[in-house]
C-alpha cells in the first residue's frame, strides 16, 4: 500500500463575524432581540478539501485572545477579515483598566517581518473602513499590506456591479479565467511601488501582492462573501482556488 502524504496549510481567520441589536416597534409596545452572526459559510465550505486548515477567531475572541507575541502565531498565514484596528489595539486590559498592553499589531507586523503571511480582504472595518472606522491606515500592518490606504471613507460601493478582470500572470491566478463573476462593492486602495495587482476592476486595485522583510502580504480589497462578494462569486468553481492559492502563496508553500 502506498501512502500519500498531504500536507495542510494552517491559517488563522480573525473576525468575520458580528453581533447585532434590533429594536422592534410594534405599534404602542416594542422589544429588543439581539444575533450573533458568521460571514464564513462560503469561505469555509470553498477551504474543506482545498488543503487549507483554518481556524477561526471571531472579532469579539480575538479583543481578549489574539496574541501578544509573535512566537504565539504558530500559523503559515493570518488573515484579517472585517475587523478593525481597535479590536487589536485596546485588549481589555488596556480599554477597561488603563493597564499598558503589547501593541499587537506591532506583533502581526513583527509575524511577517519574520516570514508569515498576511492577508487582508475588503469589508466595511477593514482597510479604513467605513467613516474611516477600521483605523488601518496609520497603523504598523500600514507597513506590510502592499497597497497605500486612504486616510477616510474607502468604500466603493458597486450595486451595479463590476467585474475583475487579470492582470498579469502569477500563480494565484494562473489557474483562473481572464475574468472573474461581478462583485458588488471593495476597499479603495493604491498599489505600493514594487507591490504586483493581479486583478483590478476597471482601474482600481481588487488583488494585490508583496514582500515585507522575510514574508508576504496579500491586499484582496472585497469581502469574503456577501454582500461585496455575491453568491455568484462566492459559488463560483474559481472562489476556492482563488483563496486556497492566496493562502498558499502567502505562506510560500505556492
């Protein structure tokens, strides 16, 4: 018998997640009712048997648990998706007892320098964000993303839609068509001197790609799933592949 050997790529997910609050007006009376909701079921479905492991930690997990120290990161790539600076920036320690915390996205930044890989995908608190709430743009992770952020509101938002097209060759997208299925919004970014875009839509930057000291950084400026990202794309054969070469590439095992 012989056996064949696979071999996984680790993948930490934080964020992607949300809690909401609803007031309910009913005539004279009203009541409140509160979910908790998870933006993966594309992502997660599109990464089983695509040799992608990813471990989720939600944006209300990672205030408390996402870790101070880089030698913590035991993972070939991180991805941060919809989930603001500030998440990283005021553990609880430092917000509710104005206790000194390590920056952590000092270590994040520290973790690529290293040789991790970073991924960042599009949404309303990624990149600046919506009302610049995000907060990404003057931080370390500035840094390591190969694209300039703007400095307010970066929302693009396409109900129209719009529709990727490739740029260049590379081996995140060699696999896939020359153009992708419309998405429906992104982030607005600028690819930094060196970086590589893969694919925009029309002219503005959609995938984009780099080096930062002994690592790599992966700007993919739409969501992982709706609404910016459709069913059409997130149901797409090319979804998975797209996310499995990023993922791969960004922990050179691609």
């Amino acid at each position: 018998m012989c056996l064949v050997l696979v071999t996984m790529t680790n993948a930490l997910l934080v964020g992607e997640s949300w809690v909401s609050v609803t007031t309910h007006y009913k005539g004279f009376n009203h009541f409140v009712s509160g979910s908790y909701e998870t933006g993966l079921k594309w992502f997660s479905e599109a990464m089983d048997g695509q040799g992608v492991d990813v471990t989720h930690m939600p944006a209300h997990v990672a205030a408390n648990e996402f870790p101070f120290d880089v030698d913590e990161l035991s993972y070939d790539a991180v991805l941060l998706s919809d989930v603001g600076a500030d998440t990283f920036l005021l553990h609880p320690r430092t917000w509710l007892h104005g206790e000194r915390t390590p920056n952590r996205l000092k270590t994040i930044a520290r973790y690529v320098e290293q040789g991790g890989g970073l991924i960042m995908a599009g949404g309303y608190m990624s990149y600046q964000g919506i009302n610049g709430a995000a907060m990404y743009q003057r931080s370390p992770v500035a840094d390591v993303l190969p694209v300039e952020m703007m400095a307010t509101d970066d929302r693009c938002e396409r109900p129209e839609g719009v529709q990727p097209v490739k740029q260049v060759r590379h081996p995140i997208v060699d696999e896939l068509p020359d153009r992708w299925p419309h998405i429906l919004g992104y982030n607005l970014v600028e690819p930094k001197s060196g970086a590589e875009t893969l694919a925009k839509v029309d002219d503005d930057p959609l995938l984009v790609v780099g080096e930062y000291g002994s690592g790599r950084a992966v700007a993919f400026t739409t969501d992982i799933g709706p609404h910016w990202c459709p069913k059409e794309f997130a149901e797409w054969d090319g979804y998975g592949i797209l996310w499995r070469n990023m993922v791969q590439w960004a922990a050179r095992e691609l």
